[in-house]
C-alpha cells in the first residue's frame, strides 16, 4: 500500500466524485481510477460505492479513513519540515463571503505575497456549504461558528449594517419610522440562495417589498446605489458611497465574521501565517466595520 494511492483515495472520499478528485489533483480521470483500484485490490474490496449523490465509502472504506488521515497530517508534517522547518511556503486556499472577500481580503492578501514569495495564495467566494472538513478552503471566513467538527476557531470581528439608500431615492422625504418601510421598495437576497439565515435582513424587518433580488451584497449596493431601492448593508461597504442611512437609530444590525480551519492544520505554518495575517490586517481596519 503506497501513500500516493491514499492521497487519491482522501480526494475522492472529499469531493464524491472521480472527475472532482482529478481536477483537485491535477490529474486525469483515469489516474485517479487507476490509484484506487490499486487500493482496493490490497484491501481485498470496494473502497466507494455509487450512489444518485456520487461516491459514498463503503465499510471498508470508511475503517480505512481514520489511518489515511493520519498519514496524511505526517506528510503534512513531513512537508513543512523539508521546507525549512516551517518556513511559510505552499499553497493556502481562502474561502469568504463576497462582502469582505471582495472589499478586504482582496485588497490585503496580495501583499502578504510581498512578505512571504513561497506561499500561493487563492481567493474563492465561500460555496452554500463550505466543507473544511472536504478541504474545499484551508482557511474560511464565515458568519456561522461551527457547533461540531475539528476546527481552529477564531473571532475575527463583528462588523456593523443599517439601511440605505442613495440620495436620489430620498429627494422626496426619508420614512419616518420603521412602519412607513412597507410602502417603500426594498433590494435584498435572492432566497433560494441564502446560505445562512444571519443574511436574512429584510425578513427581520418584516412586512417589506421586495423589487430586486441579488445574489451578493456587492450588487445589492450597486442597486442602492442606482435608486432602485433600499437596502441593509455592511457599514464598511457602504461607507464612501455617497449612500445616506436611513432610520439609523432604528434599524441596525450587528454580525460576526468567524475565522475557521481544520485542527489538523494548525501546526501549519503557511496556515497559521495566513490566518494570523487576515486577523492582523482585519483588526487594524476595525474602525471601518463599525458605524
């Protein structure tokens, strides 16, 4: 039994599909087929079997994970080590929310680069579920703290929202109070597409018509912005946008972004030297989060 047949065998126990492993690792289809038949014929049977959701570990699959995984955090190990005995060099996937992804970490992460030539580094908008424990990130960004699993935890910071609205949109008189709102068009989420009920903002208001829906927050702004509508959006989005606060003694709100990564990863140095940067950068911009 070889660690390479493993590695493609953790792959596909992550993604549940043969084509997922293969562009994860680089690799043809027919690699990673052949790997694993090369593993199941030392276990003796089927690692995986089919089903209408993809690939699922059988029995023997699944007594073998815990040992695979196990390999898998001394190669990890084994790999910092060769590298200068946690020198920060690798690849770090960042998984965040289009809001702060698009408004923060964009702006900060590419001069970690400038400090730290050995790391690549990858932005990814955070999918409905992001699963750390699939390593679809290394590093998350969340608005939901996990309840289970083995992860890293850390709070990386609250961050502020009120409603507004462009200039344009209160030439004729802002409302007076939170009950005039129902009369008024309203920019919000697409509901379907909602992975998390902490963004569910216009349904805690209640009672709101909604006549433009958007996926992220950044075109939510964008309709504000246009006079479409009004809109609750992150503070720290908002400001510098010529965007007027409406009801702003009244209607706030008030969310935590969660830094998240898996426990195998924290003796990492290229993880903990990513992490460690995005909570840095992000704490010395806190005034910017808040109202």
């Amino acid at each position: 039994m070889q660690w390479e047949d493993l590695r493609f065998f953790l792959e596909t126990e992550r993604t549940g599909r043969l084509s997922r492993a293969a562009k994860r690792l680089g690799v043809s289809h027919t690699t990673v087929a052949r790997h694993l038949d090369r593993l199941e014929a030392a276990a003796g049977a089927p690692l995986f079997e089919r089903t209408g959701d993809g690939l699922v570990l059988t029995e023997t699959g699944l007594r073998i994970l815990p040992k695979a995984k196990d390999m898998e955090q001394a190669a990890l190990a084994v790999s910092d080590q060769l590298t200068g005995g946690g020198a920060v060099a690798g690849k770090v996937r960042v998984g965040a929310p289009d809001g702060i992804g698009n408004a923060v970490l964009s702006h900060i992460l590419p001069h970690l680069l400038k400090d730290e030539p050995g790391l690549e580094l990858a932005l990814v908008p955070v999918p409905m579920t992001h699963k750390l424990w699939r390593r679809d990130v290394d590093i998350a960004i969340s608005l939901d703290r996990p309840s289970s699993g083995r992860l890293v935890m850390r709070k990386l910071i609250d961050y502020d929202l009120r409603l507004y609205a462009s200039p344009e949109f209160l030439h004729a008189g802002p409302p007076e109070a939170v009950e005039d709102l129902g009369h008024l068009p309203f920019v919000g989420y697409v509901d379907d597409l909602l992975y998390t009920d902490e963004l569910d903002f216009n349904r805690k208001i209640g009672g709101l018509r909604v006549v433009y829906r958007a996926a992220t927050v950044k075109a939510q702004l964008d309709a504000v912005r246009a006079g479409v509508g009004l809109g609750v959006l992150p503070c720290f989005m908002a400001r510098g946008t010529g965007l007027v606060p409406v009801l702003p003694d009244t209607v706030t709100f008030r969310r935590t972004y969660w830094l998240l990564y898996p426990e195998d990863y924290r003796d990492l140095a290229r993880i903990r030297r990513v992490a460690d940067y995005i909570y840095a950068e992000t704490q010395a911009k806190a005034a910017q989060f808040a109202f």
